[in-house]
C-alpha cells in the first residue's frame, strides 16, 4: 500500500478504519483486506489500531513497544520488527 492511503481514511469513527481494502473494527476487534476477514493475534490488532490511527506518522521501535506493548515490556526491540513482517504479509 502507498504511503499516501495510509495518510488519509475513507470513513474514520471511534470504532472503524477505513484505508484502502483494509478494514479495522475496534470495537470487534476485526479486520478485513477486500472484504476478506484477516485473524491476527492481539498484539497484531493492537499495532495495527495503533498505526491506522497516526497514518503518516514514523515511530521508532521503542515508542512503538511503550505505547503498544506498554512500558513494562522487557522483550527485545525487534519483536515490532517481526509484528510488522506478519501484518505486512
């Protein structure tokens, strides 16, 4: 996806996201690519809320694992890498 559409949603509520073919329901926590249901893990909807909701904005992997996986976190810092590989997949 262009670095563009993730700059812009065409419906942006509370609870839905919608940017290009993907669609986020928070407040399901569920999301489809074209219409098709994805299953993601927790953490995986979590990063991706977290992204659809600061389109545009760059995070380095420490702000990431603060403010997804919250400031207890004692894991490595390439754990957002792997997170990203699976949702870009």
């Amino acid at each position: 996806m262009e670095q563009s559409e993730w700059q812009k949603s065409e419906f942006l509520t509370e609870e839905r996201v919608k940017v290009g073919g993907i669609v986020l329901d928070r407040a399901a926590r569920e999301v489809s690519v074209d219409g098709q249901r994805v299953s993601l893990t927790a953490k995986e909807f979590s990063l991706l809320a977290f992204l659809a909701q600061h389109r545009g904005r760059v995070f380095a992997r420490q702000a990431l694992l603060s403010r997804v996986w919250g400031p207890r976190y004692e894991g490595g810092a390439r754990t957002v890498d792997i997170h990203v590989r699976r949702l870009r997949a």
